[in-house]
C-alpha cells in the first residue's frame, strides 16, 4: 500500500463546476471561460451559476440579488458577540466563528433538503461582507456602518468598511476580483468543506471549516504576506538579492507557485492587468516592486514550473480600493462563499462519507508506564 501524500493527481470527487487545464493556464467555471466571466458577469450571477449549474433568467436572479440584499442586514446579537472579541482578532477566526453562528436564524436544518442550501447560499452571501466590514470598524473603535440599498454587493462591502462611497470604477474592479476568488475545483479549502458536509452537518459548518483552512500562508493565506513582502522593500535594487536570500534559505516565494498550474495562473494575468490599468490613472509603488520582482523571481523559478498565483496581485488592488491587509485572506473568503457551496452541493447528490485509511507505522503490545516510573 501507498500513501499518496497530499493526495496530489487523486481524484476525489466527479464534479462540472469548474474546470483548469494547469499546462495551457486555462480556468472555466461551469464551462465558461474566466476572462469572459469577468468581462461580461457580475459576482452574484457568477455565485448563481457556480451553485445552480446555470446563468438566471431575469427574474431568477432578480429574485436572487435581492434576497443576497435582504441578508446584508444581521441581526444585532451578532454585531454584540463581534463586540466582545478582543479588538486584535485577525478577520479569519472572527469569520470563522461567526459563521456557524448564522444557522440559528435558520428555519430549514435538514441539510438534504434543497432549501437549506439556497437558504445558507444567500445568508452566508448577505451576512459576510457586512460581519467582516463591522469587525473592521468595531476593531479600530469606529461606528458600523450599516447597508445602503441603493449600492450594488460589492459597493457596498467598500461602503461598509471605509464608511465612505466607492466610485463606481472601484466597485467593478471589487467585483471582478471576487469573480476571479469565487471557486477554484478542489483546493484544501473545498476539499475541506466537502469532508465536513459529507459527515451531513449544515452549510454554515462546511464553510466555517472552510474557513480555517484557506487561513492557512499555503492557501489564501498567501496574499496577506506577499503584501508584507513587497512593503519591506525599500530599495528596486535589492530584489535579486532578497529572492536568492529567500531561495537559499528554502524558504517560499509567496505568491508564486501551485499545485495545477505549471504556467501563469490566468486569474494573476486578469488581475495584473487590471493593475496596471489602474496604476495609469493612480501612481502605486507597490505595483512597480511588484513588476520587478516578478521579473527577477520568474528568472529563478519559471523554468521550473513556478509562476505568480492569484494571491501575488490581489493584495496591491485592494490597498488601492482601501482594504486594510488583513482583510485579504477574508474577502478571498467571502467570495469563495459560492465555491464551497457548489460544491456542498453538488457533494450532497451522491455523498458518501469521507473516511481515508492510513499505514500504521507505530509499535504494539508497549506497555503502560507509571508516571513516577517515566524518564
Ligand atoms: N517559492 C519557492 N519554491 C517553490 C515555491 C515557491 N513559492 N513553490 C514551490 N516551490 C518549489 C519547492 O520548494 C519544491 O522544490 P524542490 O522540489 O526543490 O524541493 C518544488 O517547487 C515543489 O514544491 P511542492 O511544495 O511540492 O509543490 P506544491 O504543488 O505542493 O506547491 C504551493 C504548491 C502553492 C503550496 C507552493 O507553490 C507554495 O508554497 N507557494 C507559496 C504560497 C502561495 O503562494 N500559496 C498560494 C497558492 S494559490 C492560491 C490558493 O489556491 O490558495
């Protein structure tokens, strides 16, 4: 018997959400090519498609953004229960332990019937953004700021957190972004939800769990430090030097390298690009390391298969958008809210509950040992 760690090239589940051809840096989401997508879509009829298999009609997705909209209102007990967190709780296990918390407000609790997930969906869709826009603001002992209706999802969230009203430039360019983070096949942070939901416990546990494992700096935890990383460099000219230091040491590039893609990750081209539209109209340092850096660190690595990810632009988009940093790995999050629960989902059809086997390589017949007698 083998043990196929990390569970690399094993397939674990059929799935038609989401497709990557890893060689040509291809990504569709239910057939659909991703540059299209982010051209033409918005983020909730891109959440609608990934979970229900196909694009709304007029009046399904009107019916849809408008129970998203309702769900932007949450309940008062748990604005209080983010108040009573210590103030320097990082947005991830705030998030992670609001969640769960949304399913007392729940009236379907069976999780095999079909209303709980469109339930969940919408919830866990309208309830994110605001919990991790008022963390923002409870935790800098600012007033929280609740939804205005007459903003679209992702103007919102931006309204939310900086109490200010985004441009409508900067609300396309929030939307587009959660496009590109909304479902990625089965990554550790899918994998995840899919173990939990297959035990039959609720949405709001999957996506919980879910959470806790795209924290993780291999993960979506990577565009927080890769933000660290270009704001350290104070000199262009010390980049080749900072990249072999790091490589010598073994330590990872954040931001390059994955699993599947042995090329450009098609989602860092999308967001580079958006970048450097942006970076015309309002001049970013960070952009122009960024620029180098890639170049220098492609050098050393690109022969081997190791590009930028998605995680190595997106965090100098949001700074520009005014996001604070630690609030990358969340809205990742919050956009991949629609992934997990396509694929909870489509899991349900035909679940079967995940349990793996292991090659025991530990003793027998040890014999227990009085504590007094221990050395
Ligand atoms: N910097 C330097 N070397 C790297 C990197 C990197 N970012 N990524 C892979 N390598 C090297 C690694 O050291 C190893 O070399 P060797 O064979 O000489 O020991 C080789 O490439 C294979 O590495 P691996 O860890 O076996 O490959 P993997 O498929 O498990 O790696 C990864 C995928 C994402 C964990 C890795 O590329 C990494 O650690 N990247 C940095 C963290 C990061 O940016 N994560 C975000 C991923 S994309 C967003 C998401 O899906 O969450």
């Amino acid at each position: 018997m083998k043990v196929y760690s990390g569970l690399a090239g094993i397939p674990v589940v059929k799935s038609s959400i989401s497709y990557i051809d890893g060689e040509k840096g291809i990504l569709e989401y239910r057939g659909i090519p991703i540059q299209e997508l982010v051209e033409n879509s918005e983020f909730l009829e891109v959440a609608y498609l990934l979970v229900f298999g196909k694009l709304p009609t007029v009046n399904e997705y009107k019916k849809f953004v408008s129970d998203v909209k309702k769900h932007l209102q949450i309940d008062s007990s748990i604005i209080n229960l983010l108040e009573k967190l210590p103030l320097n709780t990082h947005p991830m296990k705030v998030l992670q332990s609001a969640v769960p918390v949304f399913s007392a407000f729940e009236d379907v609790e069976d999780v095999l019937d079909e209303k709980h997930h469109y339930n969940a969906l919408v919830r866990m869709l309208g309830h994110v953004p605001t919990v991790l826009a008022s963390w923002k603001r409870i935790s800098n002992k600012e007033d929280v700021i609740p939804p205005d209706g007459s903003l679209s999802y992702g103007e919102n969230f931006l309204y939310m957190m900086r109490g200010e009203k985004p441009s409508k430039e900067e609300g396309d360019i929030f939307d587009k972004c959660l496009i590109l983070h909304a479902e990625h096949t089965i990554n550790a942070s899918t994998f995840t939800a899919i173990v939990v939901v297959s035990t039959l416990a609720d949405f709001y546990s999957a996506v919980s769990s879910a959470v806790g494992s795209l924290s993780g700096r291999l993960h979506g935890g990577a565009n927080e430090r890769v933000f660290y990383m270009l704001s350290e460099i104070k000199n262009t000219e010390d980049i080749p030097s900072i990249i072999e230091e790091k490589l010598k040491k073994k330590e990872r590039i954040m931001g390059f390298g994955h699993r599947i893609y042995k090329t450009y990750d098609p989602r860092a081209k999308i967001l580079k690009d958006m970048l450097k539209k942006l970076s015309t109209k309002k001049e970013n340092s960070l952009y122009r390391i960024a620029e180098i850096f890639e170049r220098e660190a492609l050098k050393r690595l690109g022969s081997k298969g190791i590009h930028p990810n998605i995680d190595f632009y997106s965090g100098i988009l949001y700074n520009m958008l005014g996001i604070p940093v630690q609030f990358y790995t969340p809205v990742f999050a919050m956009a991949r809210i629609a992934g997990w629960t396509a694929h909870c989902k489509e899991y349900l059809k035909e679940n079967k509950l995940f349990r793996p086997t292991q090659i025991y390589d530990g003793g027998h017949n040890i014999h227990y040992i009085p504590a007094e007698k221990r050395k």
